[in-house]
C-alpha cells in the first residue's frame, strides 16, 4: 500500500504544477477510469444518509459515519472531479454528473442494505476494499505523478475507512452472532456487486457525456468497461485484497488456507471479467 497516511489531506491541496499533462492527456482509458471514481464519490452522501438512518441510536457508527467517512467519500469526490476538470476541460463535468446522479440515486435506497447491522458492516467491508484495491491499482497504473499521488492518498483512506468498519463489525458480530455463512453470502452479493451497478452507471453517463455518438453502443460500452478492468487487474495486489475481504469471516488458519483457493478463483472471476 502506498506511503500515505490516511485523512492528512484536502482536495483543495493538490498541486497542479506537478501535473505532466502528456503522461495523462491521450489517455482515454484514464479518462474514464478518473472520471467515473469522481461521479461515484461525488454520489456518496446518498448512501450516507441511509447508512446513518440504518446506525440510529448508535453514536460512535452515526457519528463517524458524518464526521469522518461522508466528508472524506465527498473529498475524494472533489479531488478526482478538479483533476478531471483540470486535465479534461472539454468534458463538460457538472451536467454529466447531473445526469448521473438522477440515476443513480434510484439505487441508493435503504431496503438495499444488508438485513443485520453486522451484514452491513461486513458488506461495507467488502465494498472499502474493493475502492482501495482500484485506488491501489490506478496509483500503480501511472506514471502521471500527481494522479500517482492522488489515487494513493485515496487508497490510504479507503483502507483507514476498512479497518473503522470492521472494527465495528467485531462489536455487532459479538452481539448478532450472524454465522459464517451468512457473512461469507454477504461477502460474496456484495463483491459481485463490486463490479456491476455503480460502475456501470457512471461509464454509460461519462460516455453520454464525452462519445455522444456511442452512447447507446453497448459494445463500446461493455469494451470501455473491459479496458478499465484489465487496468484494474494488470495492477492490483490480490494477496492483500484478499486478505482485508477474508477478514471479516474470521476463520482459523487452518480453515483459511482451505478457502483461500476457492476465494481467489473467486476474486480472479470477478475482478477479470
Ligand atoms: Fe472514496
Ligand atoms: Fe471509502
């Protein structure tokens, strides 16, 4: 993981004298690959609310949820969007998101949310270490040096937004006992997920938006998608993503390496398509 230290710094600090415009300008794939992190961040206050209402009566989840968590999603969300509107002024950033954001607010409803706080948190674990994993692996996949930077200092805070959420996770699993299983059917909906909604939301309204042309190609979108993920996937470290996704099921070790195999298979499934 990068040598960053998670929250200590604001988007407001990027320093655009170190951008070298020709690493990044031509490249398409990194267009879409910045752009769409900066809808989906941009769009995390929706979910926050709902996350909040879920952890009702519960201050120390509510209040890092408000304090900590949404202010930094919503930071990452300026960071990438004023590194897109820098690097990309032709892209017309604040309608396309407009546009975006009318959609994808359909998804966020609470009855989306896992059935047991502990599910819950065990999903959201889930979904952290998807978000540090691409972060991860975008910061790996450039050398633009100040995206390098930016996606590792997100990654850093992905990761720090893991360890909170697990670390609640280990309360209400005390309290829940919810059973492997059904934290490991969680684990699993969610990381299929990972891939899916969200993500494609965000490609269909960037293309609208900058390919007005190929906007309704489902092959051009379903290439896009492809070209992002084998980004994703030339540049992620699967020993550590797995190890944060294994976490929240608590085995021994003995049963560890037993499922390590199946669950990489798994992650290989899902991260390559
Ligand atoms: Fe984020
Ligand atoms: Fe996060």
């Amino acid at each position: 993981m990068p040598a960053y230290e998670a929250a200590q710094w604001e988007a407001e600090d990027l320093d655009f004298s170190r951008l070298v415009l020709a690493d990044v300008h031509d490249d398409e794939n990194l267009f879409y690959l910045t752009s769409c992190a900066s809808f989906i961040e941009s769009g995390s206050d929706l979910y926050t609310r709902n996350l909040i209402d879920f952890f009702r009566g519960d201050a120390e989840v509510a209040d890092w949820l408000r304090e900590r968590w949404e202010p930094e999603e919503l930071k990452h969300g300026r960071a990438l969007r004023a590194y897109v509107r820098h690097v990309w002024p032709e892209f017309a950033w604040q309608p396309a998101f407009d546009a975006f954001l009318g959609e994808y607010a359909t998804y966020c409803k609470v009855e989306m949310l896992a059935p047991t706080r502990a599910l819950e948190l065990a999903a959201r674990c889930v979904v952290e270490t998807g978000t540090a994993t691409y972060y991860g692996a975008l910061a790996q996949s450039t050398k633009e040096p100040l995206l390098h930077e930016l996606a590792a200092r997100i990654a850093a805070d992905e990761v720090s937004h893991y360890k909170s959420f697990y670390r609640f996770f280990k309360r209400y699993r005390v309290q829940e006992a919810p059973g492997r299983a059904r934290v490991f059917a969680t684990v699993g909906r969610r990381t299929l997920e990972l891939k899916s909604e969200d993500a494609d939301c965000a490609i269909r309204h960037v293309v609208r938006s900058h390919m007005p042309a190929r906007a309704d190609d489902p092959a051009y979108l379903q290439q896009t998608s492809a070209r992002m993920n084998a980004t994703i996937r030339r540049n992620l470290r699967p020993g550590a993503t797995l190890k944060m996704l294994m976490r929240p099921l608590e085995l021994s070790p003995t049963l560890q390496a037993m499922v390590q195999w199946p669950i990489e298979q798994f992650m290989q499934r899902v991260f390559l398509r």
